[in-house]
C-alpha cells in the first residue's frame, strides 16, 4: 500500500526534515512502549500507519500481521493463567495471551513509528554522524551501480563497482547537517508537534484513569 | 550499507532473523583494521542498517545492536586465539554462533518468552549454513578482489 500526498495539504512528516522527524520519533517512542492499555496501543499503532500512508511511506500490512501472529503464537506455548479456548488441541492462556499481545503490539508499533520518523537522508550531528554521512554517501553511489552486479561474476563485478566509487571519490562538501528541508514548513512542524502531544496526552490520561487489559 | 540494502529486501518470516550478508565488510576487516576501528565499522553497520531500513527506534535495531557487537567480539577472539589456523570460514561460523545466541536471549527477554527456544535451533542452523557460504565468500572476495588490495596498500 503506497499513497502520495498533496503539497497543498499539510500532513505530518510530509513536510518536516530528516532530523525533525528524528526527534519526533524519539518523542514519541517511550509513551508508546510505556502504554500498558492493549486497546490504546493498538489504536496508537493505527495512528502511526495513517501518518506513515499520509506522508508516503510504505506499509508492509501482510509483514507486520506475520511477525504480529508469530509473536502472539510463540507466547502462547508457555501457559499461564486460565484457559481462554482450546482450538486445534492448543491451550490459549489468559496470560500468555497478554503477553504475547502486548509484546506483538510493542514489536509492530515500534517498527511502524521508526519507519515514519528515521529516513534514509537524515544526518547525524558530530564525529560518528560525518562517518554516517560519508557511508550513505558511498551507499548511494553504490546502489546507484548495482545494476552492473552479473551474477556469473559477482565478485568481480561487485569489485569493480567498489574499484568506480573509490575512483570517483568523495564528495568535496558533505550535506550539511543543519541544512533547512526544501519542503519544511511552519505548518508540518506544527503536525509533528500536534502528533507528539496526541501521544502524551493519550498516555497521561491512562496512567489518570487506567483502564482492565481488555478495555471497557 | 550496500550490503545491509540487499539483505533488507530479502523477505524475512521474522524482522530480526537476518541471513547476516551484511557481516561481509566486518569479517574482511578482522585482519585489516585495528580493533578500534573494526568496532567502529560495526557501529556504522548497525547504524547504517537501522536508517536505510528505518528501524533505529525499534527493536530490530536492539536486535543488530547486540548481534553484530557479539559476533564481532567473538570473530576477533576467534582470531587471535587460532590466528591463521582458522579460516575465515570458521571465523565467520563463531560470529554467527555467538551473534545469534545474543540474539535468541534477547528475543527470550523482549519476545517471545520461553517460546524462544522453539526458534533457537532452525535459527542456529541457518546462520551456521549462511556463515559458511558467507566465509567461503570472504575468503574468495579477499583472494581475488583489486579493490581490497588497493586498500591494504593504502593502508
């Protein structure tokens, strides 16, 4: 599933920089993971892939229900707690249920909200962050040449695509780090900010009123 | 990082379960850079992988975080204790043995629970399998390669 999106329309991490979005992950991360409501998380989880869609990103829906799934079924091989159904032979436990729903939600839900908030252009401040600079600048000259790899030869083609990119060199000026985002505005630094509150909120107001596992 | 592109877009059952191609540069550089400096490859690796894959605020990243720094540690006290008696077949085989196990507790405390086990020997046996082809790969690579030899006198 990939959308695209207007310019006119201002939607979060559509027009907001690498190191904008960055720091609204890391915002939004630790009131996710310390989200105890299953209902709440799951709800969070769907607002993270809206804002993925909305700002053109992929989404793996088929992916995240297999590693969703397989989580779940792993966690219900230890049975604890009451027995809830008996399908197929195999026992489902109120508590290996919780468990293995709570980690396929922090498992799934951190994937989907680093996929909107990390991207490939982002450029770390510092020593370590020009070193990551310098990387993904050689990646990108590399993937643009892997088109070359014959699998007939692919050590001598991978070594002569690596011998081309040492040959061409580096680039004489890094991307700068601080460099405004040719589409970041006032506005899609506004969603983020409205996006980071959302989160806070939600998870202040279920630490006030906590709510039993399954809700209601 | 070209490698760790192509290991992302193979379809995986589990994000995690990585088949490993992107230790390709760290077991070519056990006997090329110092000890500093190769743990500084890994931390760019796991870097690296966590931006172009867009996992750095997720667990796959804790997940190559502690794969990659134990696999290295135990590639480099592979080598150091058998040096040139052991192939970087073998090396490649003790990295993925200890990165794996690294991985496999981890998904014991953060996943899976006790069902973690049930993964653990299908997961060793494929990164055994994968190290070998992936050492047998270094091991040609570092025979054959001019971009390498041009960086050893370089360096």
């Amino acid at each position: 599933m990939r959308t695209g999106h207007s310019t006119s329309t201002v939607l979060p991490g559509a027009h907001a920089s690498p190191q904008a979005l960055f720091l609204c992950g890391a915002l939004l991360f630790p009131p996710f993971l310390m989200q105890q409501d299953l209902v709440v998380r799951g709800g969070l989880i769907l607002v993270f892939l809206v804002v993925n869609v909305l700002a053109g990103k992929g989404v793996r829906l088929l992916q995240f229900a297999v590693v969703f799934g397989g989580i779940v079924l792993f966690n219900l091989v230890i049975r604890t707690g009451k027995v809830l159904a008996a399908p197929l032979g195999l026992q489902i436990t109120e508590g290996a249920l919780k468990s293995g729903l709570m980690k396929a939600t922090a498992m799934v839900g951190l994937i989907v909200l680093s996929q909107f908030s990390i991207r490939r252009s982002l450029r770390l401040p510092g020593h370590i962050g020009g070193l990551i600079g310098r990387s993904l600048f050689y990646f990108e000259a590399i993937m643009n040449e892997r088109r070359r790899i014959d699998r007939r030869d692919i050590i001598g083609s991978i070594d002569a695509i690596l011998l081309s990119v040492r040959a061409s060199g580096e680039p004489a000026v890094l991307p700068a780090t601080d460099a405004p985002h040719p589409t970041q505005n006032a506005r899609g630094l506004a969603a983020l900010a409205v996006l980071v509150a959302f989160n806070w909120t939600v998870f202040a107001l279920t630490l006030v009123h906590p709510r039993p596992f399954w809700g209601g | 990082m070209f490698l760790s592109a192509i290991e992302y877009m193979i379809p995986k059952p589990i994000p995690f379960l990585r088949v490993g191609i992107a230790n390709l540069p760290v077991l070519i550089s056990l006997d090329l850079l110092p000890v500093p400096l190769l743990l500084l490859v890994v931390l760019l690796k796991v870097i690296g992988q966590g931006l172009v894959g867009g996992t750095l605020f997720s667990y796959v990243f804790l997940f190559s975080v502690a794969g990659s720094f134990t696999s290295a540690f135990a590639m480099l006290l592979a080598r150091r204790l058998f040096g040139a008696r052991i192939t970087l077949v073998g090396v490649g085989i003790v990295g993925a043995l200890f990165g794996n196990t690294a991985q496999i507790l981890l998904a014991r405390v953060l996943i899976f629970g006790q069902g973690a086990w049930l993964i653990a020997p299908p997961f060793l046996a494929i990164g055994t399998v994968t190290a070998a082809a992936l050492g047998t790969f270094a091991e040609r690579f570092s025979a054959r390669s001019a971009w390498l030899a041009e960086v050893r006198r370089s360096a």
